[in-house]
C-alpha cells in the first residue's frame, strides 16, 4: 500500500476517502495493547516469575515470528499453571489501564450508530470486564481452565473449549466479524478493524477499514490507517462524525 502522511503520528495507506464514522456499522477492537494498555497473559505470568519467558513468547508471536498462534498460546497458557484467581484480580486492579482514547473512540462509534465488538486472544476474566466498562456489545475470547477440589481457584495451565471453538486466533476474529456483521446485515465495507499485532491482521484484510494502533511493523504496513502516536480516538481525525 503506498503510505500518506497525514498528520504527525497517523499516516493513511489507499484509505478509503471522504469516509465519515457513521457510514460504517461495525467496529471489532483487538484487547491486549490496543483498547489496554497490557498484554494480560504476560502480567499473568509475572505472579509465577515467568514474565520474561511468557514475555518473549508473546512479543514473537505478536511480530509474526510464531506462525501458529494457537501453539503460542498454549505454551503461554501452561506457564500459567498455579496462578490464582487473586494474582489475577491483581493484575485487572493494579495493572490494567484503557488506553488513550479508547472509552472516547468507543462513544463515538455508539453515539454514530455502530455496534462494537472485542475480539481477543485473551482471556474471558479481563475481556468481559473491559466489554462491561465500555458498554461494548459483545465480546469473544478464551476461558482459562480452574482447578477443582483441593486447589479450587488456580489456573490449571490450560483453556476451556467453547460452543464455537477451542481458541479466538486470527482466523476466529476474521470470522466473528464476518459473521456478526452477516447476521446484521451488514455489508463488510461497513466495518472496521482496529489492532495491532499480527493475528490481527485476518479481520484487518477483511475489513473496510483497517486500523493498526501502536502496531507491530508486519501490521502497520498492511492497515489503512496507522496510529503512531496519540491515542485511539486519533482516529476521528479520519473518520469525522456525522
């Protein structure tokens, strides 16, 4: 795509023009570094001491360097293993933070009449939370798995398979928005896509507007609009309201 400077921290690549917010119906936002500031299976691991080794998993994964992003998960996941529902409590009240412009962006989108959707490769016990906080429409991520009995409340270093799947990778947020916005009636050039790392980036290809928010490389350069610096809702700079 060839790239246009926009304004200092945005650049536009062929973005759809004249576009205004409201002629869009859907919005799918990545959680995880896109609307929070933190990556919640490495603040996970940090209860255990494995925050660098889970860290590092995480960063190769997001950068694209990890091809299979449900094995990288898994392997994150089993690092997990006696982490309880405390440490995890913890990490939503102490360490977790929206982003800039990320309630902001979110009203917008709501006051215009679109539906908002997270789609995550996190986790259910943050997603959900964040979902309620921002009056998000629905939410779809990964339940982590509880022991029972003697250590009832620890992670058992797995995840729990869902009604629609085992894990929400690339492939599942390109297909719950494509879904989602068929059973609306909605046209897939009325939607958008905002993340920013690289299993992101099959419902970014699908969408109409593709957003990459403080992104990894491989996805800054494939997304239409690129949010460098500043927060989320430097979007309505693109996308004016009306």
């Amino acid at each position: 795509m060839q790239a246009t400077p926009f304004a200092p921290g945005l650049v536009l690549r062929n973005c759809p023009s004249g576009k205004k917010l409201s002629d869009f119906k859907l919005i799918a936002f990545d959680m995880d570094s896109t609307l929070i500031n933190i990556e919640c299976v490495d603040e996970i691991a940090d209860a255990v001491g494995r925050k660098d080794e889970v860290a590092a998993i995480t960063e190769a994964s997001m950068r694209g360097e990890i091809a299979d992003f449900k094995d990288s998960l898994r392997r994150r996941v089993a690092l997990l293993k006696g982490v309880t529902v405390a440490d995890m409590e913890q990490v939503y009240t102490q360490r977790l933070q929206l982003n800039p412009g990320a309630a902001e962006l979110v009203a917008a989108c709501k006051k215009a009449g679109l539906k908002v959707l997270l789609v995550s490769g996190g986790f259910t016990f943050f997603a959900d939370r964040v979902k309620e906080r921002l009056g998000i429409d629905f939410a779809r991520s990964n339940v982590l798995e509880l022991e029972s009995g003697p250590n009832c409340g620890m992670l058992t270093g797995r995840m729990v398979n869902q009604s629609w799947g085992d894990i929400c990778d690339g492939a599942e947020k390109r297909r719950t928005l494509m879904e989602v916005a068929s059973l609306m009636g909605i046209d897939m050039e009325q939607t958008i896509a905002v993340g920013d790392g690289a299993n992101d980036l099959p419902m970014m290809g699908v969408a109409g507007l593709s957003v990459a928010y403080h992104a990894k490389p491989a996805v800054r350069v494939q997304a239409h609009v690129a949010i460098d610096a500043g927060g989320l809702d430097r979007l309505l700079e693109v996308l004016h309201a009306g």
